[in-house]
C-alpha cells in the first residue's frame, strides 16, 4: 500500500504548486456531469455525485461551475456524454495499473494512452490481466507529524474504518468501504482530523518494490497519465523506497 500512498503525497504536493495541473476542474466536472446523467442531480440521493461535489469544493471551484456541470449532466444545458473506459497495464518492473477514463471519443484517448505507456516503458493489457489484483475502497491519508496515531486510530476504528496503517515514514493510512467514505471522512473531520489525501480508488492487494531505474520511469508514467484530460484516476501497485521516492520527485 505505501506506493500508493507515496503518489498521493507526491501528486498533492506537486498539484499545489504546479500551475500547468489546470485540467484538475476539467476532471472534476466531467466526473459531476456524468454522475448527474446516470442518477440524477439531487446530491441528496447520488452518492457519486455528492462526492464529486465535495471533491469540487476541496478544490476551490466556483459555485456556478458545479451548477453548469450538474445542469449539462441532467439535460438542463446542453453538454457532451463521456463514456466511461478501464483500460489494465503494466508499467515499468510489472507494475500493474488500472487507468479509469472518461472520454467524448475514445478511438482518439486508446491510441494516446497506448503511446503514453510505451514512451514510457509501459504497455497495454488485456482486459481482466490485472483488475483483480486491486480492491475498491475509500482513502485518506493524514500527516504523522500532526496526527496522534491513538486518536486517529479510535474516531477511525468507532466510525467504522476498516484498517488504519502507518504505510511509511510520513503517513497514515486510512482504510474504508467505499460507501463508508462520506461517513468516516466527516466523523474525522469532526474530530479535527481533515485528510491530507482522500479518494475513493482501486487500492492494490499486493505491491511489486522499484528500484531508482523502474521508479522513475514509474513516476513519468504516473505524471503522464494524470496530466492528460482523459484520465480520471490511476491505480498502480508499486512501491518505492523512501530515499528513492524522495530523490525522484525533488
């Protein structure tokens, strides 16, 4: 699990300081858009939806931008409808990846994605190769030099959480079912522990270890895949070593 908590730190340090990461609001409204088409605009009664909403709203967007993406979801303003693609692969090492897509034209995202990986030392897979490798869950991740493990341990474990982890030498990890997420987040927040980190993802069950080589070429990979519109999220097993990851990504 810390190669996956290890991106999310890195990729949240470098989206807060790294202005050309301006397609964060363009995956965020077509996550809105789409989660608005399939079960409706009330975020009361659409899950999904009230978790873009409040992914929006971490990111500082508009009022009226989440109104539009809502309203073009639901038929009130005209709009295009994303299809929602996974496309499985390897990575550097055979670092599995599972890349969630949501394109307007996906004979244009499938070719750009296969050239993506293979620049980079990658490759497509077939369907089912590796999927099952990887668990639906939600995710946060806190600070461990702001975070009492104790505390975060027993709001997490009472609010229903289902594993906390200490994944390196930086962070926690916190562990829930998908449908548990909106609950536990609040319930922590609540308690004064906001998430550095939070996101309901594909974790994987088990991770393959990159040495310098690998890892940055995983990295490149990782940035890629993230910086292109298409790409809603990425889930990947690997893990790096510490003073590896740290001589990587400064």
């Amino acid at each position: 699990m810390s190669g996956h908590s290890k991106w999310a730190t890195t990729k949240h340090r470098k989206a807060a300081v790294d202005s050309k990461r301006s397609n964060v609001f363009t995956k965020i409204i077509r996550e809105m858009t789409t989660a608005a088409r399939i079960s409706g605009g009330d975020p009361e009664g659409n899950a999904r939806l009230r978790t873009a909403i409040l992914k929006a709203k971490e990111a500082n967007m508009p009022a009226e931008n989440i109104k539009r993406a809502i309203q073009k979801g639901t038929g009130e303003l005209p709009g295009v409808a994303y299809e929602e693609i996974t496309y499985e692969g390897y990575g550097p090492g055979g670092v599995a990846l599972l890349i969630h897509i949501m394109t307007e034209n996906k004979n244009r995202t499938a070719p750009e994605i296969r050239h993506l990986l293979s620049k980079h030392g990658g490759n497509l897979g077939e369907a089912g190769s590796v999927s099952w490798m990887f668990e639906k869950k939600g995710y946060m991740t806190f600070p461990k030099r702001k975070t009492n493990e104790d505390q975060l341990m027993t709001v997490a474990l009472d609010a229903g959480a289902e594993d906390i982890r200490s994944s390196d030498s930086k962070n926690y990890e916190v562990i829930t079912l998908p449908t548990d997420f909106e609950k536990i987040k609040k319930t922590l927040a609540d308690a004064k522990f906001d998430p550095a980190f939070s996101e309901i993802t594909y974790l994987p069950q088990s991770t393959v270890r990159l040495e310098e080589k690998d890892a940055g070429q995983m990295i490149k990979i990782m940035e890629a895949l993230e910086d292109h519109d298409d790409v809603q999220s990425v889930s990947a097993n690997f893990d790096i070593p510490d003073d590896i990851m740290e001589k990587i990504t400064t």
